[in-house]
C-alpha cells in the first residue's frame, strides 16, 4: 500500500513538473541564441511579385537605401533609451514619407483616383492598441493612430471622422494632391484595364504596405503598420492593416507581428494574432509560429503575403509565401540584415 501510494505520489510530481520544464527548455532555446539582446527592430515594406527581373537596378538601390535609413532611424531611438513605440512611429514616418512605399506619400489609388489610407498600432506591454481607416488627408496615418490609442477611448476610427480627430489633435494635415505619384497613377490605369479580379491576377500586383515591430530596451514589444491598400480598390475597401489581430498585433509574452499581403485572407484568418497564439498555446519559438501561420494556412487558404515577427528575446522571423517582400532588422548585438528578394 505504501509502495503504491509512493508511486502515485512520484507520478503526480513528476506531471506538474512536466509543464514548467517544457517551457524553460523553450525559452532557454530561444534565449541561447540571443541573451544578449538590449534592443531589436525589424520592418517590411510590403511583399508581392518582387523578383530581381522586375525591379531595376536604380529601384532595388533606392528600396535597399529607403529600408537601411528607416532601420537607422528607428534604431538611433532604441540606442539611446528611447521606447519601442518612439522607435515604431520614426521609423515607419520614414517610410510613409518615401514614394516607393504604398503608404502615405506613395499609397496607391482608389478605383476613384483618391487615396484612402489605414495604419495600427499595438503596444504589447498593456495590449493598448489605436487605427485609422480611409483616411485621406493626414500626411502619416500612423501617428494618427497613435493618437487614437494615447488620447481617445477607442481603438479604431474611420474616415471623416478619423479626419476630424486628427485635427484636433494637430496632427500634420495635407491637400490630398500630395499624394498623387506618377507611378501609383499609372499603376492603377494599367490594373484597370486589365480589371484585375481574380486572386491569381491580384497575386500578380505589387504590394508595398510598410510595418515596424520593436523591442526596447525595457522589455516592451510595439508593433505598427501603415498602407494604402490595394489598388483600384472600391467601396472604402478596408484591409487588414489596421485591424488589430489581423494587420498588426503586439503581445509581450509572445510576440510582435506587422502584416502585408493580400488583406481579405489576413483578416479572415486573424494572421497577426494567429501567430502570436501559435506561440501562447503551442509553444513555438517566433521561426516556427512564423513560419506555420504563413508558409502553412495561409499558403493552403491560398492567401498571398508575409509577415514581420519579434519576440521579448530579440528573435526575428520574416515569413513570406510571395517571390519577395522589402524587409531588414537590427539588433544590438550589431546582427543586421536588408532583403528583398528570397535570395
Ligand atoms: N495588406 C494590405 C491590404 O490588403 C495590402 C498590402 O499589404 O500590400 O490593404
């Protein structure tokens, strides 16, 4: 009886230890590679059809120049002691502020010839979260975004009234002309006369939606996204990028997550978040979560795009199922990287 009540005693012990175990050795696994991470920032400027043919050489030299100065940018912030949201917003106003990006000064065009632009926000360390959608005046819609999280009682605003908010908070208005590029313009002439539908033609258009994820050096995690959507939108299309869990999520026991790709299948699949919970429930390291939630089902759902991914250890993957996707990141070990093609 004694012996039997001893193995019991000993099978239960060694259950409840079981979960702990496990965990540690996840996290030792992750921590091993990069203990030594104060700060870490990674970006994307959006994936498609991005091949080496496609692309001059004049074009890959300024995309690779417009990533290293929003990865500089940001990075100078994190260095200093600045926070990871800091970092988000400098770095992404880089990019918004770049025509080669279809996010503020080179969103793409409505079927209407307009721009209407979205853009998220999430701060992993409260799970405080602000976006804007359709927005079409703000020269950065991130930073309005920002201010609907810091300063309003929601998390999402729209349109007119998205417009209204911004100016009340003086945020930096535009004449909506100044987001006229030549390029998107015709970009739009050619997609309507090819009256791209389908999702294969749509795989065939050229993303650019930009998006930053942070670790600082207090151990918070920021994730943002900006764009202008998909060309010759209709309807106020809104795509994911400014909805939290599909678009941009953020999560310090997890993970930070900005999106881009073809936003209908982001949405419906809840990528951003999906991957974070990959991690919560399924104990994935960010490589493997990254890579199931992209590579996996979203490939199988047939949904076109990438993501950006950084855990609180400084660990980054950069999934895509696309040909390529605009993306680098820095740490403070000096490990650095800039891409655009697979490779
Ligand atoms: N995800 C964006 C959208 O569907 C587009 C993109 O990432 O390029 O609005």
């Amino acid at each position: 009886m004694r012996h039997t009540l001893f193995i019991i005693l000993f099978a239960l012990s060694s259950c409840s230890n079981q979960k702990p175990q496990e965990d540690s050795s996840h996290q030792s696994k992750e921590m091993d590679n990069t203990s030594n991470i104060e700060y870490a920032l990674v970006i994307h400027g959006g994936a498609g059809t991005i091949l080496k043919e496609n692309l001059t050489d004049e074009y890959e030299q300024k995309y690779l120049l417009a990533l290293e100065f929003a990865l500089k940018t940001g990075e100078d912030i994190l260095k200093r002691g600045g926070t990871s949201l800091e970092a988000v917003q400098a770095s992404i106003n880089t990019m918004e502020d770049s025509p080669l990006f279809n996010a503020g000064k080179g969103a793409v065009f409505t079927n209407a010839g307009t721009n209407e632009m979205d853009a998220s926000i999430m701060e992993g360390e409260n799970m405080e979260a602000g976006a804007v959608g359709g927005v079409g005046n703000i020269r950065n819609p991130i930073n309005a975004a920002i201010a609907v999280m810091n300063n309003s009682e929601h998390v999402m605003l729209t349109g007119k009234g998205a417009e209204q908010f911004a100016k009340e908070q003086n945020l930096e208005l535009v004449d909506p002309s100044y987001f006229h590029t030549q390029r998107r313009w015709e970009s739009l002439q050619k997609v309507k006369a090819k009256d791209i539908g389908s999702v294969e033609e749509f795989k065939e258009y050229k993303y650019g939606t930009v998006g930053a994820v942070a670790l600082d050096k207090f151990g918070n995690i920021v994730a943002g996204t900006s764009t202008g959507g998909m060309t010759n939108k209709k309807w106020n299309r809104i795509g994911d990028s400014p909805i939290i869990g599909a678009g941009t999520y953020a999560n310090n026991k997890t993970c930070g997550v900005s999106c881009t790709g073809h936003g209908e299948y982001f949405i419906r699949y809840a990528v951003a978040h999906d991957i974070s919970a990959a991690m919560e429930y399924k104990g994935m390291t960010v490589a493997e979560a990254g890579d199931y939630v992209i590579n996996k089902k979203l490939l199988d759902a047939k949904g076109s795009g990438g993501a950006i991914v950084l855990d609180r250890f400084g660990n980054v993957a950069m999934p895509f199922n696309s040909k390529g996707m605009y993306r680098g990141f820095v740490k403070s070990n000096g490990e650095k990287e800039v891409k655009i093609f697979r490779d």
